[in-house]
C-alpha cells in the first residue's frame, strides 16, 4: 500500500498575521481540496492532524496503479494548494510498502505502523512546493513520473540514512503507456490553461452537461501538448472516462467526417487502414457493447458503419446521420463522461462543423466534453465559432512568455552554453515548436551532443547535460 501525508507550509503565518474567520475559512478550504483531489485519485483520507493530510491507497484492495496515483494525487495537491491563496505552501511525503491495516475500522487509525511514520518524516524533509518518495515508491512509478534524486536523509526511528527522490511531473499516461519516445520538454507556462480544461471537465462530468471548449492557437503554440496533458491528467484519476481523438484532414482532401470516423474507430479498436472484412463485425461488436437497446442498435450501427466508409448504401440524409451518430455518443455518455478532442479544425469541413454544433445543441444533458483545437484561420471558415452554444469557453493561446521559453529549453537540454540558448529564445519569439524543432535539428546534425551524465547538484542527482560539439558551426 502506499501512504501520502501532506503538510501546509505558512498557514501558522497566515494565521497570525489575519483574523482568525479569515484562517479557519482558508483552512476549511484546504480540506475540502484535499479530500476532492485525494477521491479523485482513488485514495482515502485517513486523518487530518491540525493541517496535515494522511492518505493511504491500496486498502481494503490493493491495485497495480496505488503507487502512481498517490504520486499524482501529491503533485496535483501541491501545485494546486497556492491557488488558495499566494502565501501558501504545501510539502509531501509519499512511501509505499507494507503496512498493519485493522480491516473492518473505517476512518481514524486503520492504518498504522512504520510506514505512516516514514511517511510522515519523508514530508517533513521535502522543500515547501515539491513532493519526496521513497526508494520502493520511485520504482514502481518511474514509467510515468520523472524523478531527481534529493539525496540521502536521516530520518528518525531509522538506523540507515534513506534515500529520496523528488518527484518533478508525469509523463506518460497509467503505467507508463504511450509515453513520447522523442525528446519532449517540460510542460510549461500553461498551468492556467490546463487547470481550467480539467475544472470544465469536471464541471461537464457532475452536473451532466455538454460542453465545448474551443482552443485556438497558431502553429506551434501548443494546442495538441495541451490535450495531450489533459489526456495524460484524467487517464490517471479513477473516474472512468470516454477518450476520443480525431484530426482533421488538411483543406482540400475532402473526406469530410474524417475526424469523427477516427473517434469511432478509435472507440472500435479498428485501425485506419483495416478492410470491411475486420473492421465490420469489430463494429457490431462495439454497438452490441454500448447499445443495450436492439432498436436502437438497428438504426445506428448502419449510418456508423457509412460513417467508416464500410457501407455504401442504408443511409438517408444528413439529418438521419447525424440523428445516428449523436445517439451512440448519447449512449456511451450515458455510461461515463465522454471526451471527444478535435484537433486541426481550421481544416474541418463544414459539415463537420455542423455535426459538433448540432450534437451540443442536442444532446446538452449529457456529459460530452468536446474540446477543439484550431488555428486562427478557422474564424474565417466559421466566424464565431462555438459562440451560439450556450456551455462554451474559449480559450486563445499567446506565445509562451521569455521566462516560460527559457524553462523549457533548460528542460529541454539542460546546460546548453547560452550564447545559443539565447540565439534560439530570440529567434523563436515564444513558440515552443521552435525552439523544440531547433534543438531537435541540432541534435540530428550532430552540432549538439549528448555530453556526459554529470553530477548536477552536490547530493548527486544525474541529469543529462549537453554542450555544442562544434560551437562555431551553429
Ligand atoms: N507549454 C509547453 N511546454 C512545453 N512544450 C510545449 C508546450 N507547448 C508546446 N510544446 C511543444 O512544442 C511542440 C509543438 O506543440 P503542439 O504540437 O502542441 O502545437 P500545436 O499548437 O498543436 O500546433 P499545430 O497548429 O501545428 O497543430 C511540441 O513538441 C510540444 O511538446
Ligand atoms: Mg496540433
């Protein structure tokens, strides 16, 4: 099992320092963070002690994800704890292990023993803002969370000095899947962006809502990094949800539902080249999945399978197709939020746009979260876009800030001499694309090398540095 324990750092300040309705408010508001995001997570709350958090996850069952979802849960409480107010901080300590449980006592003290000690001792070593785990907890998550080494602790109650591990972001979905094989930066500057999609989401999931984000960006700017770190976000909460991705075509190819027939198949298991023979029955099976109702069943199944391409003939107008279409993504909503993200719409067809207004309009009681990313150029195929619809946000995305571009690319290839770093922020004038692609071109050409694994702070943490192989050249 593992056992978090979260601490503020600064409230006996605040609380000092403001009327004590102010202090107990802020501090309830704590709470209820805590417990919101510690559900979410699948984990449950064991105490609070004054402002202090314990949290355990693998009791009364123990699953495979326990470890990584207290990790996310510890992260997603820390960054979100100054959001209460500025002048407060949180630190936490997770450690996974065995531990004595008392089955059957619900709430205080079902949980005791060594491993909560540790725990609780791991937080207190961890700085103000950042989470520390244990060495059994940093290896069971390490596909999916970047870890630094923050050195050996002596803890008390323990003969041995432990060693730490600073957990810094996730990366990959549950488990480590789809993690980018290429060099990826750090996700930066857009934590307000990203916050507000998971709380709209949220919103869209509890009141069961429709609702459409729209994000629109120029090339580079990040529209599909921030999806992808939504994605990387809920796959990783216990709530069970939808995913659906699909991108347009670029102007001029004309497969007009192209995005949507990539949401269905995706949803089918059927790949984008799989013949009629394998995609069919692959198809059925997923309606006869979601569907319960024959009727039902009968009159979807054949527009999806036109939708597909699978099927020339059984559909009628446009109007009975998208009347089909919407009811399976009714139907699946029905079952768990549902999340069906667009991307490239400056390159959507008309029609497409038709069908995502039409399903918003029409099926609002449901939980369908349709996010669309597009450049600015959509605005001219389809002024206002998303603006009639009544649960609608809109979100445009500026070139990241100096000191975000900065982040990134130290992130990105740490110790890169600066005369080039500043060559490529002045050049790349806030668009991570470019400053991504460059350092990519230079690592491709051979102009930048991998120099050495280097001993980057005193405590020994490893990171990769890297240096010009020829200066001059670049
Ligand atoms: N906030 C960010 N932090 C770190 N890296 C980022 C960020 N935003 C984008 N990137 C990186 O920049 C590159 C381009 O981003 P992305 O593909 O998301 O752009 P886009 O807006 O979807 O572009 P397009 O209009 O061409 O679809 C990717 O390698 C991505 O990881
Ligand atoms: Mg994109």
């Amino acid at each position: 099992m593992s056992v978090l324990f979260v601490d503020l750092v600064g409230f006996t300040t605040i609380s000092e320092a403001r009327d004590s309705e102010e202090a107990r408010e802020l501090l309830s508001r704590y709470s209820e963070l805590a417990r919101t995001l510690i559900k979410r997570y699948g984990g449950t709350v064991e105490k609070f002690i004054g402002d202090a958090v314990m949290a355990v996850w693998g009791t009364p069952t123990t699953t495979e994800d326990d470890a990584e979802r207290a990790v996310r849960a510890a992260l997603d409480l820390v960054a979100s704890v100054p959001e209460l107010d500025q002048a407060l901080q949180a630190r936490a300590g997770v450690l996974t292990g065995e531990a004595a449980v008392t089955l059957g006592a619900e709430g205080e003290g079902m949980v005791a023993g060594d491993l909560v000690n540790t725990a609780s001792r791991i937080q207190t070593a961890a700085e103000p803002g950042t989470v520390l785990v244990g060495d059994a907890t940093r290896r069971s998550t390490e596909q999916a969370i970047v870890y630094e080494s923050a050195g050996e602790h002596e803890l008390k109650g323990k003969a041995e000095p432990v060693d730490l591990w600073r957990a810094l972001r996730v990366v990959s979905a549950r488990g480590g899947s789809l993690k980018s094989a290429g060099l990826e930066p750090p996700f930066i500057g857009r934590d307000r962006e990203l916050k507000l999609i998971k709380d709209l989401f949220h919103g869209c999931a509890n009141d069961r809502r429709a609702h459409l984000v729209s994000v629109i960006g120029i090339a580079g700017h990040g529209k599909s990094r921030l999806v992808w770190e939504f994605y990387k976000y809920f796959d990783g909460i216990v709530q069970q949800v939808y995913w659906h991705r699909g991108r347009c075509l670029a102007y001029g190819e004309g497969v007009a539902y192209w995005a949507l027939a990539d949401m269905v198949r995706m949803r089918a298991g059927i790949g984008e080249t799989e013949d009629a023979s394998s995609a069919r029955p692959k198809l059925s099976a997923m309606v006869e999945r979601y569907m319960l109702d024959a009727e039902e069943r009968a009159f979807v199944e054949p527009r999806l399978a036109h939708l597909l391409a699978l099927e020339e003939a059984a559909s009628g107008d446009r109007q009975d197709l998208f009347a089909a279409w919407r009811l399976f993504f009714e139907r699946l909503a029905d079952a768990s939020p549902t999340v069906l993200a667009f991307e490239d719409m400056q390159w959507a067809d008309t029609s497409l746009l038709d069908f995502v207004e039409y399903l918003l309009e029409w099926s609002r009681d449901f939980p369908l979260y349709v996010i669309t990313l597009a450049r600015p150029e959509l605005h001219e195929r389809r002024p206002g876009w998303g603006g009639g619809q009544r649960n609608f946000t809109s979100l445009y995305l500026d070139p990241l800030s100096e000191r975000a571009m900065r982040d990134l690319l130290e992130g990105l290839v740490p110790g890169l001499p600066e005369h080039v770093g500043e060559q490529i922020l002045a050049r790349a004038e806030g668009v991570p694309l470019y400053a991504v692609e460059t350092v990519r071109m230079l690592l491709d050409r051979g102009l930048l090398v991998h120099w050495r694994r280097c001993r980057a702070s005193r405590r020994g943490s490893w990171s990769r540095c890297f240096r010009l192989w020829c200066a001059r050249r670049c």
